[in-house]
C-alpha cells in the first residue's frame, strides 16, 4: 500500500498528548510496516523532529509563512495528497481531509472536539484567540468525521462518547489503544537515581502529580495527612507550562509542593521510577498516556474513577472520585505505612503495562488500513 500520514504536529514544537502519540506511533509503523510506502506530511514551521527516515518513506514538507498557513495546509494539502498517488489517507490530529474517493482514516483521542460547541467554549478561557481556535477545531472535526471511512479511537470510553455526540455509527469506530512511550523506562541505577535527585534538589520522598490534572483534590487530601507525613514527604508537580493552576502556586508557597516545568524525559524517566506514587485525579480523559508511563516506571497510582482512567489502569490502581480528598488521603497513607500495598501496586503495574506494546497496535493499525482499502 501506499499510505500517506499527517505529522504536522511534529513540524510544529508542540507538546501533549497527540505529539506524544504521533511521535511514538510513527517510527514504530514505518519499522514494522517495511513491505509498504510511507509518505509523510510535515511544513516548514519547525524543523521536522524524526530523523534518518528509512527508503520506503517520503517526506513532503508544505509550505508555513503565518499562522493562516495551517488553516490553509488543513483544507488543501489534499492537493499535494493527491499527486502521491495514495491508497489511503491518515489524519492522526482529530480531522483532515483527503482528495475525493481516497480512503480516510482519521485518529481521535476523545470527544472534546465534537462536544455541543457551548459546552467546549464554557470549558476553556475566554480569549478571543482560544474561542476563535475552539470553534474551527469543533467545525472542521465534524466536517471530517463525516467523510472518513474509519475513526480510529484509543479507548472504549472515548468510542461510546465519540459516538454519542458526533453521531458516528459505532461501526465506523475502532478502539486501538496507545503504548507507552520508548523514551519513558524504568530507571533501577542508583547512582543515577542519586544525580537527578541531587540535581533537581528532590531531598524528601515524593508524590508526582501532574499539575493540569485536578491538583486542588491532592492538595487538599495533603492537609488531612499526619504532621509527620506531611514533614516527611512532599509533592512533585510537573508540567508543560508555568502557567498552572494557582492551588499548585499556593501548594509551592506552603513548602509542600515542587514544580517541575517540561522536564526531561529521562529525567521524568527517574522521577516516575523514584516517586512513592504517582496520582493521576483527572476529571477527564480519553486514554491517560501518563498511566502507562508510571506503570512501566513502577510507581504505584492513585487515580480517579473519570473517563477511562478505570479501563486503563485495570487492576493496577487505587481507585477515587475525582473530588473525595478523603479517600485519597487514606490510599497515601497505605502507600506510605504498608510497604505490601505499595508493592503490590508496583507489580500489577508492570504486569498491565505489558498488554499495551508497540507490536500489537501497529498491528492492529495495519489491519484498519487493510479494512478500507479493501472496502
């Protein structure tokens, strides 16, 4: 086949959860997938992030001047798609649209995007610029799920919401889950557990905590902890910007609270591998790639109980509503006082981590393409 993909994401600089998926997916494809011919669209605004791309892949860069230039690219280079000659069209980032008659496949994380557009608005900040991006995101991604032969979705909570508010048949959706990330491993080596302790100044054990996902519920199960343990221990935000919400500010300012802004994978490699857990009290999510990555590192993960965090984690987390800081305190206070539970957890963690490998979903995404082509 002659599969054409959309990696402008990793063109673009950007971080989160679709250029984590991008970045991952695409290598591992084309490598396990050597029978076939990649062409991949990336443009000129940043430098493209993969390199050393095999024979069977052809890398086309469209043209970036300004930010009209996406708008542009997103709804023409179907023109660019169609000189390739292609058996079938990829759109990994929520839409896009192919030339006439060309078999369609689109990667939706979760349902944001095709939510009653007053609903997305109300759930984001009201600047102009982001109201403006939101309401192009939530027309475009309509528009493209209408015409694309296969949806592909990372989860079966994000196939019934998908369903449920875009008015897709279940049967135009397929469920592929993510894999963890290769550059997230388990770091065991003390001496370099000790360096990045030391040169991230982490003196105490530690909670790691992602800083946009729910962070006031973890602060507020802090305070109901025991003196000694909130002496002994403390929580280790990080994030892909500095501009958090202010409960992880006032977090910091207490003496209880860190913040570590975009670090380094390896060194968020030794941070999951060190922390005494990791808690994840999300209000949302279509997959919850960090829950692979703590998992893999070992850490033992308190989470909650919202979108599918619970068909993720299985039975290798200690399970909240997103809200209940009582609970959550109780489950910090196992994990500190009963070294069995932690352990425990430690060890369902890498048992689930292995259903999610690279192997199976590229499999599996070879097999959809096959499906509409052969449709």
């Amino acid at each position: 086949m002659r599969i054409g993909i959309d990696v402008r994401y990793l063109s673009h600089g950007l971080v989160g959860g679709i250029h984590t998926y991008l970045k991952s997916l695409i290598p591992h494809l084309v490598d396990g997938a050597r029978e076939h011919q990649f062409y991949l669209y990336a443009d000129t605004k940043r430098p493209f992030e993969l390199d050393s791309l095999p024979d069977h892949v052809t890398l086309r860069l469209l043209p970036y001047h300004n930010p009209v230039s996406s708008i542009y690219n997103d709804l023409f280079m179907r023109n660019q798609i169609a000189k390739d000659h292609l058996d079938l069209v990829h759109f990994p980032a929520s839409y896009g649209f192919g030339p006439a008659g060309l078999p369609t496949v689109i990667t939706l994380q979760d349902e944001i995007n095709v939510l009653p557009l007053k609903q997305i608005i109300r759930s984001h900040r009201k600047h102009v610029r982001t109201v403006t991006m939101m309401t192009y995101l939530h027309f475009v991604t309509q528009a493209a799920l209408r015409r694309a032969d296969k949806v592909i979705t990372v989860s079966e909570y994000s196939r019934q919401q998908i369903a449920r508010y875009s008015g897709l048949s279940l049967d135009k959706l397929v469920v592929i889950p993510h894999a963890t990330p290769p550059d997230i491993i388990r770091i065991e080596d003390p001496d370099e557990l000790a360096e990045v302790r030391n040169r991230l100044n982490l003196k105490r054990p530690f909670v790691l905590a992602e800083a946009f996902k729910n962070p006031g519920v973890l602060v507020r199960a802090w305070h109901l902890l025991s003196d000694s343990q909130r002496e002994q221990y403390e929580i280790v935000f990080f994030s892909r910007s500095p501009d958090v919400l202010p409960v992880v500010h006032e977090a910091i300012r207490s003496g209880f609270a860190r913040l570590m802004v975009r670090p380094a994978r390896r060194d968020l490699s030794a941070m999951f591998s060190m922390a005494e857990a990791f808690v994840f009290p999300s209000w949302i999510e279509g997959f919850g790639i960090p829950l692979l990555e703590a998992m893999t590192c070992g850490a033992p993960i308190i989470a909650s109980d919202r979108g599918s965090i619970p068909e993720v984690a299985g039975d290798a987390a200690l399970i909240i509503d997103a809200e209940d800081q009582d609970r959550l305190a109780e489950y910090l206070n196992q994990i500190f006082t009963q070294p069995q539970v932690r352990e425990e957890l430690q060890n369902r963690g890498f048992k689930r981590a292995e259903q999610f490998t690279w192997p199976r979903i590229i499999q599996q995404v070879m097999t959809t393409y096959q499906q509409v082509v052969n449709q």
